[in-house]
C-alpha cells in the first residue's frame, strides 16, 4: 500500500507507545527503521508485517492496531493536505460515506497504483445506515471500524458499528450495520443527513 497508509500507522504508534515503540515494531518487522515516502508503493506485506509487530509489541491483537490505525487516519489525511477534499466528501455523514468512491478516486490521480476499497450505502435511515465494503485486500474489516469512528467525530456523531457480514463466509464483501447520533452537545444542527 502507498506509503501514507504506512506514515499513518507509524504517525498512531509513535504518538501513543513513543519512538522507541515504533523502532522495535520495524526491528521486529525487519525493517530497517524506514522512512516511508507518501506516494511511494511498497507491498501491502509491509503493513502487515507493522501491524503485527506493533500488536506483539503493545500486547493488542491486530485488528485492535488496524482500528486505532483507522482512527486516526482522517485526521491524519486532513494534516497532510486533504481537509478541502474531506470537507468536499460530504456535509453530512451519510452523504460522506455514500461519496467515499469519489474521494478514493479523485485521490487516485495522485496515486496512479492505487487499488482503493469501494463502499456502498443502503436502507439509509434517520439514525442507521448498511455499509457495504468491497475490497482486494483481506483482514482490513477492523480499519473501516476504526475509520468509521474517525469520520463520525467529522460529523460530532456517536456511532455504533456491527460488522455483521464477513467477506468470505457467503459474500463477496463485508457489511457493517451503522447507526448514529449527534453527540450531546455538539454545535451544529443535522450532521447525519444531506
Ligand atoms: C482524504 C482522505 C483519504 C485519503 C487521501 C485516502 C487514501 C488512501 C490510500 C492512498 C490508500 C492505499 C491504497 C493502495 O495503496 O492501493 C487507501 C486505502 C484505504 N482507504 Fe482511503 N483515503 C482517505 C480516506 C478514507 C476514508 C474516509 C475511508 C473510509 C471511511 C477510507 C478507507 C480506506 C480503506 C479501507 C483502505 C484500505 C484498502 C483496501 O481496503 O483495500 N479512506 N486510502
């Protein structure tokens, strides 16, 4: 994957378990402590091999990492110059999620390998929604948890997620049932819906 996936992973571990943390992750991944360029693509091995090194080192499991890892991740992408595209995704959660192909592809002209995740939003409600994931990857499920949480605080929305259809076990993709909330006391008025 493009070495932003990689800074992001390597942005969570540094600021929760420190440098010396992420050092011994790349030990432990045999990496060299690398310098991950941005638009670079390494081979998605590498950020398995992170993730599992940064697991055994925090005693996490991986999917507790790949969803701290989603967490953080638009935060990280807005500090890296992607606000105005993140803001342009949607005025509202369910009009982020639904345009979340867009976003991928408009990125993907500064990304030329890019293989990006494709999602699709059914039975919209007032308060829940179905995400659908699509992937070529597999075991990412816990990072779009992990973005989920992410792009809802976007929104000052609580969120719930169950990931109640898993790729490989009688479908093609993954589902999570999503339902939300306007955090109490958030500012703005409907956040949920366009
Ligand atoms: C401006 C914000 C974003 C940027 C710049 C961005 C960019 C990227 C890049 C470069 C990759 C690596 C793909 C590859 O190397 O082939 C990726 C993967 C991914 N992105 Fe995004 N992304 C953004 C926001 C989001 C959001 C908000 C979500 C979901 C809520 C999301 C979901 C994913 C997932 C799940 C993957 C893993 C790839 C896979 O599932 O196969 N991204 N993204």
């Amino acid at each position: 994957m493009y070495g932003l996936i990689n800074q992001a992973i390597q942005a969570h571990v540094e600021s929760r378990y420190g440098a010396a943390a992420w050092r011994r992750g790349c030990a432990a991944a045999m990496l060299e402590e690398p310098a991950f360029l941005t638009l670079e693509s390494y081979p998605d091995s590498v950020s398995y091999a992170l993730v599992a090194a940064v697991a055994k080192e925090t005693g996490l499991s991986p999917a507790v990492v790949l969803e701290d890892v989603g967490r953080l991740f638009t935060g990280f992408a807005a500090s890296r110059g992607y606000e105005d595209l993140l803001r342009a995704t949607g005025s509202s959660f369910a009009q982020f999620l639904t345009n979340l192909d867009l976003l991928h592809s408009h990125v993907g002209g500064a990304y030329p390998e890019l293989r990006p995740p494709s999602f699709r939003v059914s039975e919209l409600q007032e308060d829940c929604m179905r995400l659908h994931y699509y992937s070529t990857r597999e075991g990412l499920a816990s990072m779009v948890i992990g973005l989920l949480h992410g792009a809802a605080e976007r929104f000052e929305l609580t969120l719930e997620v169950v990931h109640d259809v898993r790729c490989g076990e009688g479908s093609d993709h993954d589902e999570f049932a999503v339902r939300f909330a306007l955090r109490s006391g958030a500012a703005h008025a409907d956040k949920t819906h366009p």
